[in-house]
C-alpha cells in the first residue's frame, strides 16, 4: 500500500500528476467541445511530458492488441450492415411483429440485442433506425415510443458475447494481466441474459408511460416510398426496377466546372464511362427528354447501374451526389456479398467461442477475409473503422498503465477500503460500481471502465479476492449509459429521429440503471465468487 503522509508530504507527487491529467480529460470529455480522440492524444502526450511515462509507454496502447480486434470488429460490422444482412434481419422479424406495441417493442428489442452482440451498440442501433421509425410511423406509433428502447435493448445484448462492446474486450484482457483468466466468448451472457429479460420487462410493462408521445425531428428516408418519388418525378415508365441486391440508383448534381458540363446525354444512353444508364435528365424540375440535353450546372441526373459502379463514379468531383449509393445499398436486404460476410462472421465467432487463436488473430483473421473475399473493398475497409473509438481506447490505455505504475490505483482503493470498510466486498463492488456509473453518464464507458480498471485490480488484491467479479461488474455498470443523450453514440444517434429532449432519457432510463446496478452488485458474484480458486 502508498504510504498516504510521504504522498501529501512532496509539493507535486507523480500521484497527483496523474489526478490531475485525469480532472482535465473528464472536464474535456464533458465539455463536448474537444474531439474525444484529441483527449486521448492529449492524456498520452501528457503522461510523456510530466515525465510519468516513457515515450514508448506512453504510446504503447496503439500496439496493444486489444485496439487491434476492437478496430477488426468494425471491418466485420460494416460488411454485414453494407451488404444488406442488418436490414434483412430487421425486415424478418419486425415485418411479423404485425401492429401490437408490446410485441413489436419485444421483437425489435431482441433483435437489436442480438445484432449488439455480434456487431456493436452503435452498429446495432444505427443500421435498424430507419427501419423501426418506417415500422412505427406505418402502425401509427411514434417513433419516440421505439428508439430509445432500441438503445437501450441494445446496452444489454452488449452483454451476450465478448464483441458487443469494446469494453468487454478491455475487461477480459484486465482480468488476465491481473493474474486471473479471460472471460470466454459466452461467459458475458450470464449476465447479459438477465439484464436483457429485466430491460424488456421494464420497456413493455413501463416504457409507455416513461416515453414521451413526441412527433421526430428527423425521419429517416423509406427507400420503397423515396423510389416510387422518383418514379414519378422523373416519370419512369411503370414496374422499372430501380432497386436489386446487385444494381441500384443515384441522383446527382452537375456542378459548377464539372467536366460533365457541355455533354449530350439522353434517358437510355450510357454515361461516358459506359457503366452507368441515364435514367432521366431534367433542369429546373423540368423532365429533358426526347433529343436529350446538353448538359448545364444545375442538372439533375437519375443513374441506374451496380452499387458498385455508381459508388465509384459518383465519388469524384464531376458530380453532387443527392442520394449516397452506399447508404441507400444498405437498405437492400441481403445484397451482394452477404453470403461471403455471413460466413466470415460464422468462422470468426467459432475461433472465439473456441480460443483457437488470440481475439485480435481472429479479428484480423476476419477483416481481412472481409476484404479478400471483396465484400468491402480496402477503402471502405479503412472507412468502416472508427477511428475516435480507435484512438479512445489507445490513448486512454496509458492512463491505466500510470494509475498502476504511480501507485495513483492504490490509494484511491485504499480510500474507498476506509469508505466501505474491508470486511464487505460486496460494498467495495457497490461503491466501484456507482462511481463507474456516474462517470459513464458524463465520459464514453469505454474511457470510464479504462479509467476503472486498475482501480478494481487493486481493490480486489487489497480485499484478497478473486478479481473476476470486479471486472464483470464493471461492465455491466459499464453498460448503464442511461441518463444522458451524451453517455453513448447511440444515445446521440436515437435522439432526433425520435424527437427527444435532454430530459428524457432518465425517466426510462433510471429504472435500467437501478437495474444494471443490482445484477453488478448481486447476481455477478454469485456466478463469479470472490474466492480465489
């Protein structure tokens, strides 16, 4: 333990450094003004510059290999979402939820939940927005009452596997650089299996009364109702087919200086490319057909052609692209590729499930079949990944090191040991928890648990018990992002589209909380005791 009198004795001790860094990455990260990736950086450089770490400690998180399965997964992730399988599956099951609310609200829910588990919350929760406001507002239900259960559903089905969240990623390698073991692929799903029960009760017998009855701000394009607009507008002939798992549409802009400007194009011509067929030209609103056009700044085109041609001519500066093809390629269930995507994910999960190679093999392993097998191409590859989470996590990741190494880690355990006394570890695990959940309504969870982590080590070793349960209870509080819109991207992402307030999501999301928090406090150690085995 840190002799606490030789700490407060010295005018600026490595201890307080580290605090003191950490007081201005939360002040940073709530202030919503500086990118979060900057924050990161900017604990690394200065954790260097005080002098507390090493230039290669410092930096070290971009190597670990736990940034490197979390950036894999986002490859994975996009090659289900962009070749269709997400829409599908939102399709099938929401499609038979017929007009019930509390059945559609049980089916959506489990599907998001589900989805969480293989590919991300915000995935999840991004690629079915569009389908469920369609579903809701075609029902007469608003919106409002769906996308927040959505969100929700989807912090538990976090909890199913091992890639539901980065943060499990981060407390399985925790707990075995603790002396313990890692948490198997499944293992999160003793307690996300209940966490999901509890959250789906509590939406469908509460959410009712706790949602607001609000009209969206943003409603999310229906391809089927935005392809027969433009059926009409361009006055396509009747049963044109705009829209296949291999070929789609796109409407663009001729811009000012295009190259395109002065060249005669008709309907039924090819582009000059020869990829694309001209489905309708018009200026003003005002069809040109007949003997064609010659081409202005300011004309409309319709192209038709495989996603993947529009998507590489429309990419360049000869043209303003109205509709993104790669968005509205999303919205095709099962489309090119799905197959190759579905069977890259069947063999990633096994090698998890089964421990055959290390997580982050199995996730390279993956992402770059992915990208061998031309589901996505290398650009979209790069795209697919968030790079803000990327360099969250490695960034942040020195954080813990210098909590560790300054002894930063062992005093704050030894005050909450004086807070909670050391008899009770359950205490210990109920004040980790609540402080882990605080700061998850204020920072992103993954910056809050890597905050946490070392702290729970700690705690665990001065309390002589067996790590495990600390580290799962710090997922599922974690996991309890419920309060604010800001606690999650997916929070964020729900909130125009269902037209919600800041002051929405507690009232929801305060029974959840409670929730998460006994499953973290109660249930956890009953499956992970604190005995050391």
């Amino acid at each position: 333990m840190i002799d606490e009198a030789t700490v407060y004795s010295r005018p600026v001790t490595p201890i307080a450094v580290v605090l003191i860094i950490l007081l201005l990455a939360v002040v940073a990260f709530m202030s919503n003004k500086v990118p979060m990736g900057l924050v990161a950086l900017g604990v690394a450089v200065a954790l260097w510059a005080t002098g507390t770490l090493t230039l290669n400690q410092a930096f070290a998180g971009f190597g670990d290999p736990t940034v490197i399965f979390i950036a894999s997964l986002f490859v994975v992730s996009d090659a289900l979402d962009s070749t269709g399988v997400t829409a599908w599956a939102g399709q099938q099951v929401i499609g038979r939820g017929g007009e019930q609310r509390p059945k559609l609200l049980m089916l959506i829910c489990l599907l998001v939940a589900m989805l969480t588990a293989l590919i991300s919350v915000n995935g999840a929760v991004a690629a079915l927005i569009p389908v469920v406001v369609v579903v809701a507002i075609r029902v007469g239900i608003a919106p409002s009452q769906m996308l927040m259960p959505l969100a929700f559903s989807a912090h538990a089905g976090s909890l199913l596997a091992l890639t539901g969240t980065p943060v499990n990623i981060i407390v399985s390698e925790a707990a075995a650089d603790a002396g313990a073991r890692p948490f198997t692929f499944f293992e999160f799903g003793l307690a996300g299996v209940p966490l999901l029960i509890g959250t789906l009760a509590i939406i469908v017998l509460f959410g009712n009364r706790l949602l607001p009855h609000r009209a969206p701000s943003v409603i999310p394009p229906d391809i089927g109702n935005h392809v027969r607009a433009l059926t009409d507008q361009y006055r396509l002939p009747e049963g044109t087919d705009l829209v296949s798992a291999s070929k789609g549409f796109t409407e663009v802009v001729i811009p000012p200086r295009s190259e395109l400007i002065g060249t005669h194009l008709f309907p039924g011509m090819t582009t000059p490319s020869g990829d694309l067929v001209v489905l309708g030209v018009q200026r003003g609103g005002e069809d040109l057909s007949g003997a064609g056009a010659t081409l202005r700044a300011g004309d409309t085109l319709l192209l038709r052609g495989t996603w993947e041609k529009l998507e590489a001519h429309t990419a360049g500066p000869e043209v303003l692209v109205v509709d993104d093809p790669s968005d509205l390629r999303r919205a095709v269930p099962l489309g090119v590729g799905a197959k190759r995507a579905l069977v890259v994910l069947a063999v990633m999960v096994v090698l998890l499930a089964t421990g055959v190679v290390p997580p982050a093999i199995a996730g390279v392993l993956a992402a770059g079949a992915v990208v061998l097998l031309r589901v996505l191409t290398p650009a979209q590859a790069y795209r697919a990944i968030s790079w803000t989470t990327v360099v969250l996590v490695a960034g942040m990741i020195p954080l813990s090191t210098a909590f560790i190494s300054t002894g930063a880690a062992d005093l704050i355990a030894s005050r909450l040991l004086s807070l909670v006394g050391g008899s009770s570890p359950h205490l210990a695990l109920l004040a980790i928890c609540v402080l882990t959940v605080v700061l998850g309504q204020l920072i992103s969870n993954t910056a809050t648990v890597l905050i946490m982590v070392p702290i729970a080590a700690v705690l665990a070793t001065d309390l002589h018990v067996s790590v495990l349960p600390f580290m799962m209870a710090l997922t599922v509080a974690g996991a309890a992002s419920f309060l604010t819109p800001v606690a999650t991207a997916a929070n964020t992402i729900i909130m125009e589209p269902g037209g919600y307030r800041f002051g929405d999501y507690w009232k929801l999301g305060l029974p959840l909380l409670l929730l998460f928090l006994a499953v973290a406090v109660l249930w956890v150690p009953l499956l992970w005791p604190f005995a050391i085995a």
